[in-house]
C-alpha cells in the first residue's frame, strides 16, 4: 500500500483512500446486473453480497500502491492505476462505479481526469485501459477524458454466454492539457 498516495480534489468528489466505513457503504451498494455485467462478471439473481464480499472490494482497493475510493459525500466506486512500467512510464487505469445512482452523470470523468493529472504529474507518458465493446457508457466516457481507441481483441471475454470485444484505448500525455484538467483542477491535500 502507498501510505504517500495524495487525496486528489475535484468539484463534486474527493478520490482518497479507504476508510473502515467504506466496508457498510459497499455492503449497501449490493450488486446489479448492469455493473457486474460491464465488469466482465456473471449476475447470478439468487448470490446475496455479503459482508465478506464488501470487506474483499476495500481490502483490494486498500491492497492497491495507485488506487482511491471515489467519494462523492460517500463511498461510489473506486479507481487505480496499475499494471505501472516506470521504465516505459505507462500504465494502466481501471474504475469502477458500484452506485448505480452515480453512472452517466460526469462522476467517473471527473474521477478518471484527476487520477490522470496525478499519472502525468508523475512523469507517466501513456495510459491505457481496456473496455468491453458492449459498454458504450464507459466508452463514451472514456472518450470524454481524451481516450482514443488503439486497438481489438476480437471476442476476448465471454460474457454471460456472449463473446465480446475487448477494446483497447491509451492517452499520452501530450494529449491531456489544461482543458482535461492538467492545470490545477486537482488539488493533493
């Protein structure tokens, strides 16, 4: 865990580490077809999410050098970089929103532009992702942070008995300027 990891401010949310009382919020969260489906997982109607379950969602975010809950006056998803080469100054960024309340509304742009000021304040040239070809919502997001699609893995993920595309997308950092949030739109406390 990277106890330095800066707590990074936006207009409607603070992306900071996990709290004990992270574990309840997730709990009341549950699960729900849409969400686990445009993970990647199966939804399966009749498994309850339990405590332990809730307890494993912080302990990995916890468990994470680069990762932050994303709190919009409560715990709503979280996102991480990971897979980081130093070397190559790359790496790769996931999110995930787990409060159905919270999707489609700007909440994980704003989330996904200040962990990108931070990759590329820490001298990051690439980031990359990949996304299901079925979740436009994240695409389109994506997009909107400045994401340009790279690349298709051509039936990647079998998905609720379905083969999907995974879609590959990078930014570099010539390509995040002060209107995607690189000049103090972020705040570290």
């Amino acid at each position: 865990m990277n106890a330095d990891l800066p707590e990074l401010r936006g207009a409607r949310l603070i992306l900071r580490r996990p709290i004990p009382e992270d574990v309840e919020a997730r709990l009341a969260l549950g699960r729900h077809r849409e969400i686990v489906e445009a993970y990647g997982g199966i939804f399966d109607p009749n498994t309850t999410f339990t405590r332990a379950d809730a307890e494993a969602a912080i302990r990995f975010i916890e468990q994470q050098d680069y990762a932050w809950v994303i709190d919009a006056g409560c715990f709503v998803g979280h996102v991480r970089l990971h897979s980081i080469d130093w070397h190559d100054k790359r790496a790769a960024l996931a999110i995930g929103i787990d409060d159905q309340a919270y999707l489609g509304k700007g909440y994980g742009a704003e989330a996904i532009r200040l962990v990108l000021g931070y990759a590329f304040g820490l001298g990051l040239h690439r980031v990359f992702l990949r996304v299901l070809s079925s979740n436009s919502r994240a695409i389109a997001c994506y997009r909107k942070c400045g994401f340009v699609e790279e690349g298709r893995e051509r039936e990647a993920a079998l998905v609720s008995g379905a083969w999907q595309d995974d879609i590959i997308m990078g930014l570099l950092d010539r390509e995040f300027g002060p209107s995607e949030g690189r000049s103090g739109r972020f705040k570290r406390t």
